[in-house]
C-alpha cells in the first residue's frame, strides 16, 4: 500500500456507545446495509439500536480491517473459538430468533 495520511477524527462528546450481539446484513446493487443489534435471552424481540450503509467498496475494506484487527487480537489473546461450526451457524448461536418481516 501507498503511504498512510492521519487522519484527524472527531467524537461527538454526547456519542453514545451500542452493545451488539447480533447483525442483520443486506445489499442493494450500490449498498450494503448492515444493522447492528442486541438479542435478550429469553427475549424473542431484537431490538436493532443501529444502522450503517456504506458502498460495497467501504464494505471491503471493513472486512479487510476487521480481518486484520481479529488476527491481531488472536495474536495476543488466543484463538476465538466459534462453537459449533455447523451449516447453518446463525440458528446454532440464536435457535429460532428471526428479522423482522416486512422490511
């Protein structure tokens, strides 16, 4: 890669932070939408706190950084183990939890 620039980013003094365990993502030609939210156990409800659309290039390179960035946490804290490892991973985490309909 070229050289890096620094960049100069600004926080909103009154930003407030989201926990999310639990994503819903889609795409349109020009867009990808990722929606960040919490699932409650025992909640059937999720409640999605967060949305993000980015063009399908910014979403590339954030798989790219979040890639590297999860080898470097690997790198020093160990091995993150996905359990289960089945087909379809996202019912073995969530059972029967499903988006909304509609959308």
């Amino acid at each position: 890669m070229g050289s890096q620039r620094k960049l100069n980013v600004s926080l909103p003094p009154n930003l407030e932070p989201i926990y999310a365990n639990f994503s819903l993502i889609t795409h349109s030609p020009s867009e990808v939408i990722v929606d960040f939210a919490q699932m409650m156990p025992n909640h059937p409800q999720v409640q999605v706190r967060g949305r993000v659309v980015m063009t399908p290039l910014n979403a590339k390179l954030l798989m790219r950084a979040l890639e590297d960035n999860l080898k470097k946490y690997e790198s020093r804290f160990g091995e993150i183990v996905i359990p289960g490892q089945g087909d379809d991973l996202a019912r073995e985490f969530f059972g029967g939890v499903h988006p909304p309909q509609g959308e």
